[in-house]
C-alpha cells in the first residue's frame, strides 16, 4: 500500500505534515519539518486545506437511504409500521444498492465510520468495502415474539459471524437487538450471551419514545427500558444504544456506572416528535460515552453527520436556555473520538498510531473568512460540502468531491427502487 503524504495541512490550527504508511497515521509534524517519504510516496500540498478526523455515525440504518419521505407527518407508530410494511419487501439485492447510495452520501458529507443496524448484513460489507468506507455492520435480531423467527435467527446470526470471520476485508461485526418491544426476552438474552462469548459489541435502539416507556413499565412490573435490561444483566460499557431520550434519575445514574455509549440522534427524534430533550449533560456527568448519529433515512432523510452535528448543539443550547453547553470540542469529540472508543478502535484522531481515516476541508471559502476558530466555523457556518477529500484506510476515496463511480450507482440503485413500491 503506497504511502501519502499531506503537506502544510491545519491541524487544530496549527500548519502540519501528516504522513500515512499502511492505513495508519505515521507522522504529524509541523510543516516546517521535513518528512522523509519513499520514492513512490504521493505528496499532496494541502495549502488552504484544514484536516479533521472522518466523522463516525454511530446510529444508522444503511439500506434504509432510498426510503426518505415513506413517513412524513405521522406518529412513530404509525411511521414504523409503515417502513415495517415496506421492509417486508427488500430483499439482498435492494440492500446491497440501496447501501451503496448510503455509503455514497456519507462519502459526500465526511463519514468514514457507520454503525449500521440493518438486514443482509453481508450485502452492507460488500456495499461499504466497495466504496472504501470503514463499516461496523450488525446481524439484526429482531423476533416480534414469535418463538419459531427467534429460532431461525440464532442458526442465522452463527452462520453469518461465520461467514465474516472469513471475509477477507473485515468488517467490525456487531449484535443489533432491535429494541425490547420488538424482541423477545429469551431471544435477546440469547444474543447478549452470543456476544459477549465473542467479544462483539451489542447496539440496541432504547428509551426512544415515551409509549416505549409506558409499555415497558406496565409489562415488567414498573421499572423502566433502562432497569429492565439492567435487571437482565444487558448493560455495559459494551452497549451502544440509540436515543436514550426518556430517562428517569435512576436510569441516568445506571447508564453511567454501567459506561453504555448513548447516541443522540437529534434529527430522526425532532420529525418523529419522539422528544428533543436529550440530557446530555445528565448522562456524561454520570459516566456515560456520548455520540451522534443519524438515524436512518426513513426518519432523518439524509445521512449528513455535519448537519447533525450542529442541530444537537442548537436543540441543547435552546431547550436548557444555556449557550454554555455542547462545546465546540465536546461537539467534535461526540462525532469522533468518542465513537472510536466505544467501538473499541483506534479511529477519530489525526495523530501518530491512529487509523488514516482523514478529511481534507476547503477553507478557503466565505464561511471560513473571519478569525473565528476552525471549528467554530466548520460547525456552524460551514456545510458538508466544504469537505473535499476524503481519505479512509489511508486511501483516498473521494477527491476534489468526485468519487468514483457515482452516476453507476445511482443508476443501478434507481433499478432497484421499484421493488418497494
Ligand atoms: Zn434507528
């Protein structure tokens, strides 16, 4: 694997040289420093150009991208049977486009990382490596009570961990536990010991809605999603949950001193008027990790980690009547490092020893005139489309915005589109 090497780039303000071996980050000196590359090396000049580490979703449902505006202006429930209804219908075949023009639009906004929670599984990882991205795929356990799909789940979840322990470009592979309504106890304790026999990490949608809530209570003698799987022995730092909106003192503190990553998907929450109060001060003074993500298609339309990003911080700062909160740094942290640690890799940074996952923003553009700070511009004023190249892997897989093959995608997804209607 030939080896880059990015001249005069801005990292965290400062002008920098950042070299990259073998898909990892080797060097980071300052520009005025020479770095010595080999013969074959590609020396780019990043004159202008501003790095940050590619952005990690960690909530979203791939295959679901050519599903936007299925569900609009209708309650969760009603929207979830919806997209219910008209997943009854994909099969590999749509995944496998449908996650290509996924990957595509992640490209295009600076996600390197996605932590999918979506059927035909291998269709994402072959969509995913194809375009170059780094996948964190999910075999999805999701049983509507029904003791004979819960059966043939566990020989297919062993089958597919098989299946991709044998791949040669590896995908981190994850157990998706739907949520505790929509799965069965028996079968979820099943899959959280499947997991953990493996060291797999277990994404679970939790505590999204307040019906959820409500139901939770009256079915398992009052206590909340939270206590309930705390109850079961489920959480821990190994979980990765989604949403986390409606959450009791009680469920904060467990949360914490179990060190559960919670993802905030602030957009998917604010259509689906499912709440917007994420209480993320709460949760990372308890000890929790906290994310962002996006949420699928169906609910978010798009899968823009930027746009994300900046609406988390205006919902916070506006319900809690406090602009202190969400910093900038903690902002970047969510959408960065703090996913590397909850999916236990070394992604998020730009520094010697990190994976080469890299985006290279055009700063040279009005939203970045002023003497405001990088990130402060890059955050609020800034859109997606100041990403310019992007490098995953320590390859570059979009430049000067063109990624290869895109208008083929797009073709051949629009192919595909006619078996959901
Ligand atoms: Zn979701």
């Amino acid at each position: 694997m030939g080896s880059v090497l990015l001249k005069n780039i801005a990292v965290e303000e400062v002008a920098s040289n950042i070299l990259i071996e073998q898909g990892r980050i080797s060097n980071v000196v300052p520009a005025d420093v020479d770095v010595a590359v080999s013969d074959d090396a590609e020396v780019v000049d990043c004159t202008g150009k501003a790095a940050l580490p590619g952005l990690v979703n960690m909530h979203t449902h791939a295959g679901m991208s050519m599903m936007r505006g299925l569900g609009e202006d209708v309650s969760f429930h009603e929207w979830i049977d919806r997209i219910w209804q008209v997943e009854s219908k994909i099969d590999e075949e749509y995944v496998y486009h449908a996650t290509k023009v996924a990957c595509l639009e992640m490209i295009k906004t600076g996600t390197t990382t996605f932590n999918d929670h979506y059927w035909h599984m291998p269709m994402g990882h072959k969509a995913a490596i194809e375009l170059g991205l780094r996948p964190v795929l999910a075999y999805v356990i999701l049983d509507h009570n029904d003791p004979q799909e819960a059966e043939r789940q566990k020989v297919q979840c062993q089958e597919m961990y098989q299946e991709a322990m044998n791949w040669a470009d590896k995908s981190q592979f994850v157990i998706a536990i739907h949520a505790i309504y929509s799965v069965s106890e028996p079968l979820m304790l099943w899959a959280v010991d499947f997991a953990r026999e493996r060291g797999l990490k277990i994404h679970i949608h939790l505590s999204e809605t307040r019906k959820e809530i409500e139901d939770c209570k009256a079915q398992h003698g009052g206590l909340s999603p939270v206590e309930y799987l705390d109850s079961l022995g489920v959480l821990g730092d190994d979980v990765i949950a989604a949403h986390t909106l409606w959450l009791s003192e009680n469920d904060i503190r467990i949360l914490g001193e179990r060190h559960v990553t919670c993802v905030h998907n602030v957009n998917s929450n604010l259509k689906l008027a499912s709440g917007y109060k994420f209480l993320y001060t709460e949760l990372r003074d308890a000890g929790a990790n906290i994310c962002l993500g996006t949420d699928g298609c169906a609910s978010s339309n798009n899968l823009d980690m930027f746009e994300t990003i900046k609406t988390s911080a205006m919902i916070q700062k506006a319900w809690r009547d406090d602009p202190s909160v969400m910093t900038l740094a903690e902002l970047k942290d969510m959408a960065t490092v703090n996913a590397g640690k909850a999916l236990g890799q070394n992604i998020g940074t730009i520094e010697e020893g990190a994976e080469a996952d890299i985006l290279i923003i055009d700063t040279e553009n009005y939203n970045f005139l002023s003497p405001g700070s990088f990130l402060a511009n890059m955050i609020y004023s800034a859109h997606s489309d100041c990403v310019e190249s992007v490098i995953c892997k320590g390859k570059f897989i979009m430049r000067q915005r063109v990624v290869p093959g895109e208008k083929e995608i797009i073709a051949e997804a629009r192919k595909v589109l006619k078996k959901i209607l």
